[in-house]
C-alpha cells in the first residue's frame, strides 16, 4: 500500500472533524472542543505518518 494513503484519510478526517467543531461550536462548545482536539491529533497523525 503507497505510503500516501493513510495520510489522506487521515487529512480527510481532521477536515470532517473540523467541519463539525465549525457546526457545533454555537451550541455545545465543549463536544465542539473535543472534536477540535481529535482533528488535531488527526492532522498530527498524518504529518508524522509523512516523516
């Protein structure tokens, strides 16, 4: 499997999660809150999946 495809679906994850603390973020800030942490760890992911 190319190297490249996880990191991917790991950017296209931390863009969904983004996407959701953008549509939660007036309503339940602190799920908003995780779900920016997780999106975090998810652009983390790919970065050090890179290197």
């Amino acid at each position: 499997m190319p190297k490249e495809i996880p990191v991917i679906g790991l950017v296209i994850l931390a863009g969904f999660l983004a996407g959701g603390v953008y549509a939660a973020w007036k309503t339940a800030r602190v799920f908003a809150m995780l779900l920016g942490a997780l999106a975090v760890l998810a652009l983390g992911g790919a970065v050090a999946w890179m290197l």
